[in-house]
C-alpha cells in the first residue's frame, strides 16, 4: 500500500476518517492547559483537520505550524483565521526549527519501517531541550494499517537514543474506542 498523498486526499474526500475524533483528544487537552510560554514554536504534523492547532491558537498561542500531505483538512484550519500556518507536503522534507511538536495520529498513520527516521526527523526539527508529545497507541491491531500499533517498550527504545523520556505511561483519559489503548508520552531532545 502507498500511504502518499493520493491515498490521504482519497480518504478524505471519501470521509473515511475513522481517526478523526472531532475535536482534540481529552488527554492532549489537559497537556495543553499545563503549557506555558504562548510565543514558543509549536508544529503538528499529520496534522488533519488541525483541532489541536485551532485549540492552541484559540488559547492564545501565537507561532504553530501544521504539515499534511493532504490539502482538504487544511482547508479547515485556514478557515478558522487564526494565524496558523499550514504547509501542504512531507514531514520529512521539513526543514525548520521548533520548541514543541504535538503527536496525534501522525506515528500510528506511518508504514513502521518510517519510525527510526521519524525519531531521527523530530530530534532534527527541535531546537536544543525541545520537545515531542503526544498519544501513541499501546496495541498491536490484527489488520494491515494505518494505523499501525506498537507498545511502551517498542517506543522507548526507539526515542532513548536522541530523547530523554520525561513521561511514558498508559494514557489516563483516552476516548472511550480508545481506552486502554493508548499511551501519552513527553519526550524532550537531549
């Protein structure tokens, strides 16, 4: 299968966006409300219809960025006028410099033979003591992805070459099709 971006456009203009909860996830929005710094370079790739960009930007935040391959959901996330930044194309050929970037359904949408240049393309794109965080599924599913699973132990081995774990736990306040399922991490660059 060829996740590019005809197959995410197709999803999309199909509304078959199983992963797309409406809105930002409960656990992502008690991360948000702990932020601080509203001036700090924040990234979402993957990013869909861009809840979590809109949620931030409501809140106050001045710099976010948003990538996706697919053009339609950023057509959502111009719509709502807040300054975001949209970029239509590929993550890994991002070049920039952030402070945070926000994981949500990004990882799980990647073939898993793209996770150690995932790894490799965060720890490029945060400035020195950024960080990556986010929910990752703590699952294995018995179908062809996306999404695609994994498990704590399979995450923290991946990331603790480039990252020190501040948090890697089961995520407390997942969506209901989801519970159980999740892990919500903060990883910061070492």
């Amino acid at each position: 299968m060829n996740l590019d971006q005809s197959y995410w456009e197709t999803k999309y203009r199909n509304h078959q966006t199983g992963w797309d909860i409406g809105g930002v996830s409960p656990q992502i929005q008690i991360y948000f409300k702990a932020l601080m710094g509203k001036n700090q370079r924040i990234l979402i790739p993957g990013c869909g219809n861009g809840y979590e960009a809109i949620r931030l930007g409501q809140s106050g935040f001045k710099d976010i960025t948003v990538i996706d391959l697919a053009e339609a959901p950023l057509s959502h996330i111009k719509n709502q006028k807040l300054g975001i930044k949209t970029i239509q194309g590929n993550f890994f050929q991002l070049e920039d410099q952030f402070d945070l970037i926000i994981e949500q359904t990004f990882f799980c949408a990647l073939d898993p033979t793209f996770r150690q240049q995932y790894v490799n393309k965060m720890a490029e794109l945060l400035k020195p003591k950024g960080k990556v965080a986010g929910l990752l599924f703590n699952t294995e599913f018995d179908r062809m992805g996306p999404p695609f699973g994994g498990n704590i132990a399979e995450y923290q081995n991946l990331f603790e070459g480039k990252f020190d774990i501040i948090t890697l736990r089961p995520a407390l306040l997942s969506i209901k099709p989801r519970l159980g399922n999740e892990v919500f991490f903060e990883f910061q660059k070492k």
